[in-house]
C-alpha cells in the first residue's frame, strides 16, 4: 500500500516506522530540523519496537502528488493551513490521528466526505531530543467509516496496520469511540499540562482526581447534548464516571493511573511533553472546540472553562 504522513512526532514516526518496515511504500512530510534530521538518520524508534527505517522525507509538500492513504499526524494546529497545501494530492482514503473530534470535518472540507476515514488513536510515544522516538504504548489505532458500518477499504487499512506491527482493529460507530476518547482526554489534558506531572501520578492524587471526573461528567452531557452515544473504554470509562458517586469515581479515575504505574510509568500526555518542549499546545482546537459547540448548545462546562482560562493565561 502506499501511505503519506504529515507529520513525523511521535505517532506519525510510530507508524511511518512500521509500515516501512513491514514493505509499504511510505512518504514522510515534515518540515525545517525534523525533515532534516529524518533525511540524515531516517525514522529511529526503539521502546516496544526497535525499528530503523529509511521512508522518502518531503519537506515540500507541493512535491506530493498522489498516494493510497493521507494519515495527518501534526498536532491539530493550524491544521486548515497544513491541509490547503495538500489540496491538489490525488488520494484514496484521508484520516487523522489527531486529538479531538473536529479533524474529520476539516479533511471532508478539503478531499471530500467520501473519502475520509474516522480514527480514534490509543498508542502513544515521545519525540526525544535526540530525534528518536520512543513507543510507550500499542493498546489499539480504531478505524471506522464515518456514517458507521464497515467496508472493505476500512478493512484492508486494518489489516495493514495491525500486520505492521501496530495494533489496529475496525470500528462500526467510530464516532462514538472518537468521543469517547475526547471526553475522557479532555479531563485529562489541564491536569497534565498545569501539574506536569508523570501521567500515573496526577491519575493517582486524589485531588486532581476529582478535577478530572468533574470535566468528565461535563464533557458527557455535551455528547448527549449533540445525540452521541459513548462507551467505557480507553483513556477513561466515561460512562462508569458519570453513573458513578465522586467517591467511586475518584478510585475509578485513580485505578487507570495505578494501571498506567504498573504498565507504562514513564508515560506523559502528549501536551505535557509540548509544554516540555516548549511547543504550542493545542488548547484551542480541543479544549476550546468543547467550549464553543456546549455554548452554541447551552450546557454549561464550569470545571472545563476555568482550567482552559487558567491554561490561555499560563500558556498563551
């Protein structure tokens, strides 16, 4: 099969990695030092996979003219800007593996709904100072057609993903599980960035426990404000959450973070790891998506709005 990446962080170089490694024709699309360090060492990724891969890097994107599969893997900056360079690109199938839900809207406004695939992304990694990523966790890549069902093109993208080493599996109601993972990311994402602290231990302390289900509980009833039915399922049981008293929901949401102690302790919210770096975070286009669309709907997010006031100021 052949694959475009845009974007070559930490999910981008995961699967770049394997599906070159696995024999599909991949192309990288970077930018300034990253495209630069890709062309002179290649795709470096060691921790769950030990991989070296060597893909065609293009830190032009104009130079792409067609591919199979367009997988956008940027943070979701700016990226209307990113996507209108790639506008003239020849392709089949569109996803991203951005964080939040407004992704699949903006690759239907530029290639058409027909072709773009939903994607709920659980694996994650770290882009290390020296170029190399590290791959922390492989728990599943979810790909669905938007409208719901299944389909054949769905199901060759899954086989080929999972069969490149990245776990992967098809999803009939992908829009649940892109909400799914928003909701429960959402609560997460404040405490991760303002305490900064290793994943498992803001999961843990009771306090930001409590944050973390109150936003949880806020961001389901704008789900059920826009008719979006949502699961339990990674990063945290929502549903659990919200039928759950705070007492019982603070040791659910302090149970995940015991699981990530055990399995993944050295595990960081990507935005963690850009305030660490230094990078802009990408506030607006989720925290700030939730915000505009409760509302336009009039369900009210208190929890939400005072740490996304909180982070504009710290992290403007």
């Amino acid at each position: 099969m052949k694959f475009a990446i845009l974007g070559a962080g930490a999910l981008g170089t995961i699967l770049g990695a394997h599906l070159s490694r696995a024999g599909h024709e991949v192309v990288m699309i970077a930018r300034g030092e990253r495209a630069r360090t890709l062309q002179r060492q290649g795709l470096v990724l060691n921790g769950l996979s030990d991989i070296k891969a060597r893909p065609q890097v293009i830190d032009d994107p104009s130079r792409l003219l067609n591919t199979g599969t367009l997988i956008i893997a940027t943070k979701a900056i700016e990226t209307a800007k990113a996507l209108d360079s790639l506008k003239h690109l020849n392709l089949e199938n569109a996803l991203s593996v951005q964080n939040g839900v407004l992704k699949n809207e903006l690759l239907a406004t530029v290639f058409g709904f027909s072709r773009v695939i939903g994607a709920m992304a659980d694996f994650s990694g770290e882009l290390l100072a020296d170029g190399e990523v590290k791959f922390t966790r492989n728990v599943c890549l979810h790909l669905g057609e938007e409208k719901g069902g299944t389909s054949a093109r769905v199901e060759a993208l899954v086989a080929a993903i999972d069969g490149a080493g990245v776990r992967c599996q098809q999803a009939s109601n992908i829009r649940t599980r892109e909400w799914s993972k928003f909701a429960g990311w959402i609560a997460q994402f404040p405490l991760a960035v303002l305490t900064r602290q290793i994943t498992w231990k803001f999961l843990m302390d009771e306090n930001s426990a409590l944050v973390i289900v109150r936003i949880v509980r806020e961001a389901a009833q704008l789900a059920a404000a826009m008719k979006v039915e949502l699961l339990d399922m990674p990063p945290l049981p929502v549903p659990s959450i919200v039928n759950a008293s705070d007492a019982e929901a603070i040791e659910i949401v302090r149970g995940i973070g015991q699981k990530f102690h055990d399995n993944s302790p050295e595990h960081r919210m990507s935005a963690q790891q850009d305030v660490l770096r230094g990078s802009r975070l990408e506030s607006e286009e989720t925290l700030g998506y939730a915000l505009r669309k409760a509302r336009e709907l009039g369900v009210p997010m208190p929890t939400l709005d005072t740490c996304y006031r909180i982070l504009t100021v710290a992290y403007p």
